[in-house]
C-alpha cells in the first residue's frame, strides 16, 4: 500500500474534526473543515446522522483510522507498532502512543521546527537534521531518552532554518522534550506521559480493534 497522496482535508471531514495535518492553515478560515464539516463523498452529509449509531467494530476502526492519519503512518508499520506495545511491559495502549510519539518526524514537530507532522517528515527525509551527530534520513527511527535532535550544519544556512527561531518560540515544547531554540536542538529527556499526549486518540478502541 502506497503512502497517501490525496487531499489531507478530506481525511479531516471523514473523521468528523481536525486532525491539523496542514499546519498554520487548520487554524485559518481556509480550513476545509470550516466550510465543510461534514463527510467527503456523496454521502457525506447523510453519514453525519449515522454516526451515533455505529456498531463497536465501526468504532475501533475509525479510533485506529485516526491514529494512523494524525502520525501518518501505513498499516502495516502501525500493526508492527502495536506488536511492539504489546510486548513491552505496562498497558498496551499507554506503549502503543509514546511509540508513535518517539518517532524522529513526530519529535522535531514537537520540537516546534515544523508545522506539521508531514513537513517534518519531509525535512527529514531530505536530510536536515543529524541524530546523536549523524545524519539521518528516516523519518520512522524511534527515538530514546538521551537522543539529541539538531539541525545539520550545512543546513543552517537556507533561509526556511534562519526563520525557525522566531517561528519555533511561538509555540511550546512538551515537558519531556527538552529544546535550545538558538541552537536549533533538542533532546528526548523521558518518554511521554499518557496525559502529554493528544487527548482525543482512544488507544483502548485501538487495542480492542487488534485484539479481535
């Protein structure tokens, strides 16, 4: 299964809210979703009025569906995903999310140097940054406590990286990151905590989904 490629507004409208895959213009009034809350298709508005009445399996579907669009993530690496939270102690759910959080593209947006998960997989895989002082290119490396996360040298100079420290401070690093703006660096100081991570993802559907 290839990655998608379509229109990331219509992911947001099929599951009912914002998902902020495009950054700075979720928060603009040229959000699709504004205009167009309800779902994609011919029969987008109609579905609007079945959604109260789902069956548990429609459910846990649409719980994983929406954790694999927020992290950007493919079936199979997200199945591996939970193979891996399934094996490692603590609950299954709790494990599933700060493996996700881990990943390299999720923490430089964390770190406030994208504005969105997809343009930091972007920079990524085009070789901007260097963890633990190598070059890396692979936006799915799971990240562990210690990691430092940095802007290559060479790549200091492009003006999208002269602006990020102005951009970057406008938003907030979470707690178990720790970020030098100036510097264009980053740390990952600890795991994240189930409360530190978005509220809106229901890792118990997801679970039960893989658990059938």
């Amino acid at each position: 299964m290839a990655r998608y490629t379509g229109p990331v507004c219509k992911l947001c409208r099929r599951e009912g809210e914002k998902l902020f895959l495009k950054g700075a213009r979720c928060f603009s009034p040229k959000c699709s979703f504004e205009r167009r809350s309800y779902g994609p298709g011919q029969h987008g508005r109609s579905a609007m009025f079945r959604r109260n009445r789902q069956s548990d399996f429609a459910r846990q579907l649409r719980a994983k569906q929406k954790a694999r669009r927020v992290y950007g993530v493919l079936e199979r690496q997200f199945r591996r995903y939970y193979e891996t939270a399934l094996q490692r102690r603590g609950l299954t759910g709790d494990n599933l999310l700060q493996i996700l959080e881990s990943r390299l593209d999720n923490v430089v947006y964390r770190l406030g140097f994208a504005a969105s998960r997809a343009e930091a997989r972007q920079l990524v895989t085009h070789g901007h940054f260097n963890v633990n002082g190598r070059r890396t290119d692979v936006p799915s490396m799971l990240l562990s406590p210690g990691d430092v996360v940095e802007v290559r040298e060479g790549s200091r100079k492009r003006k999208y990286f002269k602006e990020l420290p102005s951009l970057a401070e406008q938003r907030s690093a979470p707690a178990w990151l720790m970020r030098d703006v100036n510097a264009l660096s980053g740390s990952v100081l600890r795991l994240p905590e189930r409360a530190e991570i978005d509220g809106n993802l229901n890792e118990q559907l997801i679970v039960e989904y893989y658990s059938r």
